[in-house]
C-alpha cells in the first residue's frame, strides 16, 4: 500500500472510494425503505373491494334481493337459498348471539358475537398455518385468516376463511365461512362482509 506512505494523495482512489460509498448507501436506504413498506401493509377496506368485484361481476344476482337476518347485535344479508341450521354445538356461553346458516351441501356460514376480545380471538387463530391479513369490514378494525385444506383434516379445495371483527371493549364478532372454496368465492365473502351492520 504505498500509496498511504507517499505524501501524494492519491485523488482517483478517494474518488472511487466515495463513488462505491453513495452506491452502497442508497443500496442499504432502498433496501430499508422496501422492508418498512412490506411491514406496513394498510388494511383493506371490503367496500372498496365489493366496487371492484361488482364492476367485474356478469352474474345477475343483487345483494338488494337478498334476505336480511337482523340480531340484537348484528345485521347482514345473505342469499336467499341458504337455510339457517340449529347446531347446539356452537352454543358456548361467550357466545352472545349466533347465527348458522347452510350455504350448500359443503358450506356454512358461522357469524357470532362474543364476550370475548377481538386480541384475544387474534391471539387464538395466529400462528395456526393460517394466512392473514389485516382488513376493514363496515370501517371496523378487522382481520381476515384462512386455512387452506391439504388433505388432512381438511379436504384439498375447502377452507376455514375466519374474519375477526373488532367489538367494544371486550367484544368482538367472528364471521366463519367453512367449507368448499367453489361454494364461498372472495367475491361472495366481499360481497357479504360489505352488508354487515354492527350494533352495540
């Protein structure tokens, strides 16, 4: 290295030096600036979603010819050829009020107030080889997990999609729809999340 032991600098090594500096750090502030965007993904807002789905959308079906269930705590339409089922065994006493209804031969629909908080269902469903994602259901806090089946337990082409809904205080609402992913589309889910009321 002579030419740190020379009194002569040596301006074309500095200059590369300082080039290969700016390159590396802009490098590292792209890098950093890609990791915080990825961490910081807005939820998305279901009404804006149903708007694209609904422009998208030839079938004739509209949500205004669907039945209305209205609960003490909740409201929603849904189509109607789906029957609504007694199951005692959703009956749990943090269950505030329930609602069960057969979407078809492979499909249900689950919608439930608890007396249970909306961390604490988040909580439960988290790291349970579910995908998540955070998302806004009638401009309430919301996150939505599913499991896809593999064969196991769950049969290829099914999914348990649970959208988490944030109450007051400790309260939260669980929307379920368990079953074949041809009967329950992302459309008909958007389409129903869109048409849900909350009422505390």
């Amino acid at each position: 290295m002579s030419f740190l032991t020379q009194q002569k600098t040596n301006w074309k090594f500095i200059g590369i030096v300082a080039i290969l500096a700016v390159i590396a750090g802009a490098g590292i502030l792209g890098y950093l600036r890609m990791i915080e965007e990825e961490l910081e993904i807005p939820p998305v807002d279901i009404a804006e979603k149903v708007i694209e789905d609904e422009t998208a959308d030839t079938s004739t079906s509209s949500v205004q010819a669907w039945q209305t269930y209205n609960g003490v705590y909740f409201s929603f339409k849904y189509p109607p050829d789906w029957m609504e089922e007694i199951d005692l065994t959703f009956e749990y006493s943090e269950n505030l009020e329930i609602i069960r209804l057969r979407i078809s031969p492979n499909a249900v629909l689950v919608v439930s107030y608890k007396n249970y908080s909306y961390e604490n269902n988040i909580q439960r469903l988290t790291n349970t080889k579910r995908s998540v994602e955070k998302i806004i259901v009638t401009g309430r806090e919301a996150t939505r997990f599913e499991l896809a089946g593999s064969g196991e337990t769950l049969p290829v082409g099914f999914s348990i999609i649970s959208v988490l809904v944030k109450g007051s205080e400790n309260t939260s609402y669980e929307i379920v729809f368990n079953g074949d992913r041809g009967d329950i589309t992302d459309q008909l889910i958007n389409k129903i999340l869109s048409t849900f009321r909350f009422i505390e």
